[in-house]
C-alpha cells in the first residue's frame, strides 16, 4: 500500500472514501501534521505477544515491529516529518517517508490515530 506522494505540509490533503461513521479519511497526511493515538485507544507493550498492542474496549491489535515503532512515536507533539526523521536515524535507514505516509493514512481510516492540532 502506497500513498500518493503530495508535498503539502497542509495537515491534511486529499481524500479517500468514507470511513465507518461517514468519516473521510485524507489520501495524503502533511508532513506537518501531528498524529495522536485515537480515542478510545491505548497502546502498550505485550510481552506474551512480543509485540506492541493497541488495546481498546472491544478488542486488541497486534501490531507488526514497524507499526509499533510508528505508533510509539505518534504522540500529537511531534509531526509526520519528526517521526520519519526519527525512524530514519534509529534505524539508520533512508527513503521512509512512503512507507509512513501509507501507514499513517491507514491508521487514520482505522481510527487507530488523529491528527491534533
């Protein structure tokens, strides 16, 4: 799954269809805007799974190494670029931001994350 690439730092650019709930979820993600985990959500490390998890009152996700290094940034105060800076100096990596950018847009259609201002 890929993302348009946009080159706004507008929040928000873009639309895809309607999410559960008549949401619609943004095509592309600014690399200004800041996401935060969603309501309703928390998000934890599970040692059984070995992974991290997103709990919430109906259920849990496990999330895969890279979502749970991507969500544990996702804190509302650092913005899309911040965490594609930080992920590419951890892992000592180039050429994320697609990659985020995509997962982001997911999480978003998912509620898993918001975009705060």
């Amino acid at each position: 799954m890929s993302a348009p690439s946009g080159g706004t730092d507008a929040p928000l650019a873009g639309t895809v269809g309607a999410s559960a709930g008549g949401v619609v979820a943004p095509a592309v993600v600014g690399a200004g805007a800041k996401p935060a985990l969603g309501r309703g959500f928390r998000m934890q490390w599970e040692p059984a799974q070995k992974a991290h998890v997103l709990l919430y009152p109906e259920g849990m996700v496990k999330l895969n190494g890279s979502a749970g290094e991507i969500m544990k940034r996702c804190d509302g105060a650092r913005t899309v670029a911040e965490i594609v800076s930080d992920l590419e100096s951890t892992f000592a990596t180039s050429g994320l931001e697609k990659d985020v950018q995509a997962f982001v847009v997911m999480a978003l259609e998912k509620r898993w994350l918001e975009i705060r201002p």
